[in-house]
C-alpha cells in the first residue's frame, strides 16, 4: 500500500451540532489519508459519529472545522444500512436512479448498469421488483445502484446490519469481491469487529463521542485472501483482542 497515491486527506475534522436543545460535540479532530484502492474500516461505539463522519465526506452535513481535500475531482457513492430500493420501480430502474438524478442517464450509462447486474448475478431479475428478491440479493442491487454512477470512493454505513448472520457473510465477500473487481476505494463504518478485520486494508478504531482516533491497525495477515477466509488467518483473533480492548466499551 505504500507506494499508491492519497486520494483524501482529511485533516483535523470536527463536527459539532447545533440544536434548540443545545450542542453535540460528535467529532473532535480526525484526521487520516485514504489511499487509492483502499478499503478502510472505521469502528467505534454507537453514538460516537462514525456515521457525522460519511455524511461531511459526502456533503449530507457542514463540518464544524478541518479541512478535506481531494487529489482530484472526487466522487462519492453512499451505501446505508437499508437498501432503500423503491418498491414500486424494477430492478433496473432502481439501479438507475442515480444515474437520473446527475443527469447522466444514457445509452451508454444504461449499458454500463446491464453489464454490472449480468456479472454479478442479477441478470434475471432485471425487470423484477424488490420484494422478489432476497436480502442479500437486494443488497447487491443497492451496491450496483451505488456503483451506476462511477464513484471513486464508495462509503458504507454498516452496509450489512439489516441482514441475518449468515446473509451477512456471504454478502460481505460479495461486496468486497465486487469492489476489489471494480478498484475502488471504501470506507465502512461498522460496529462488527470481525467484519472489519476481515475485509479491511485499515481499521481506524475511533473513541467514544466526540470521536477521535484511538488506534490505526494495518491489517496484515497470512494468507489474507477474502473475507470469509480471512477469518480464519492465525493473526485474526489477536486483532481482534487488541481492538475490542482499544473500544473500551463499559457494559
Ligand atoms: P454513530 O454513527 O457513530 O452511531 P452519529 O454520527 O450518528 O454516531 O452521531 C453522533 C452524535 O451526534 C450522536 O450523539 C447523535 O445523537 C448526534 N447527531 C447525529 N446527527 C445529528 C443531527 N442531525 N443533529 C443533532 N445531533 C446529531
Ligand atoms: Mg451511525
């Protein structure tokens, strides 16, 4: 990883919210690069701002300070917890939406989005609607409708909490396969430990609110391949122990 170019800095990054109620301080100077084809994971406990931290990324919220900057014209994809297909439009026509928004829908664009549902398994279900298919397969629609509009770095906000433990393996090697396929970049927020070691470069553990960074763990291990058998490299579970003490979390 050394050698790749930064294509985000972040530095010193706070966020404080203003309500009627009063302030919330959620981010206290964060700051980290992420380089090209990475996949960073950030970890915290809930409550703590991971999810304050996509949204500056990708202008949903104003930071507070810090600044942001990008090697060139950087684009976002944003992945959330619920797939949020529209129930009443195809699977098409979900994958599409994005690519309408931006007004960059054509024929090429559409082509783009047919070839990404054939490759990864969804050919069939072109014209179906969400309620035919199961989580998993939705989720990997909501992946490919992130995916319609070229984004250089994709993030993930617990992309996989909605689904069942076994769903949830399968589709996060899915997802994984799918990004390292297509070179992006990712950042995920989870609160699943072992889903973060298992599919990230990176595991930035974050501290309790307003979060900073508490530890950066470069994940190197022996035969370290997919996510699945990820888990089972002989250096997995130490990482696990040192970043489950890192969340100190007091239960
Ligand atoms: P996480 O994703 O780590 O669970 P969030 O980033 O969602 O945490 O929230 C961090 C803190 O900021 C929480 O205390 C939350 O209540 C508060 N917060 C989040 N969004 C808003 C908002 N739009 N207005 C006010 N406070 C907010
Ligand atoms: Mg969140």
């Amino acid at each position: 990883m050394q050698n790749k170019k930064n294509i985000l800095s972040i530095r010193n990054l706070k966020k404080t919210y203003h309500t009627k109620r009063g302030e919330t301080k959620a981010v206290d100077t964060f700051s980290f690069n992420l380089l090209d084809g990475e996949f960073v994971a950030l970890v915290g406990p809930s409550g703590c701002g991971k999810s304050t931290i996509l949204s500056i990324l990708c202008g949903l919220e104003e930071k507070s300070g810090g600044t942001v900057s990008f090697e060139e014209d950087i684009t976002y994809g944003y992945m959330l917890q619920q797939d949020s297909l529209f129930e009443w439009k195809t699977i098409l026509e979900n994958c599409l939406l994005g690519l309408e928004i931006t007004g960059s829908l054509n024929d090429e664009t559409k082509q783009y989005v047919i070839d990404l549902l054939n490759t990864y398994g969804l050919g069939d279900f072109i014209d179906s609607y969400p309620s035919n298919l199961s989580g998993g397969m939705r989720q990997r629609v909501a992946l490919i409708r992130t995916l319609a509009t070229k984004p250089d770095i994709l993030l993930l906000d617990e992309p996989f909490s909605a689904l069942d433990y076994q769903t949830r393996l399968a589709v996060s090697d899915d997802v994984f396969r799918i990004l390292k396929k297509e070179h992006k970049s990712a950042i995920m927020v989870t609160h699943d430990l072992s889903e973060a070691i298992s599919m990230a470069d990176r595991v930035i553990v974050l501290s309790q609110r307003p979060c900073t960074i508490k530890n950066i763990y470069e994940i190197q291990m022996t035969g370290k391949s997919n996510p699945i058998e990820n888990r089972k490299c002989k250096e997995f579970a130490s990482y696990y122990d040192r970043i489950w003490k890192d969340l100190d979390l007091h239960v």
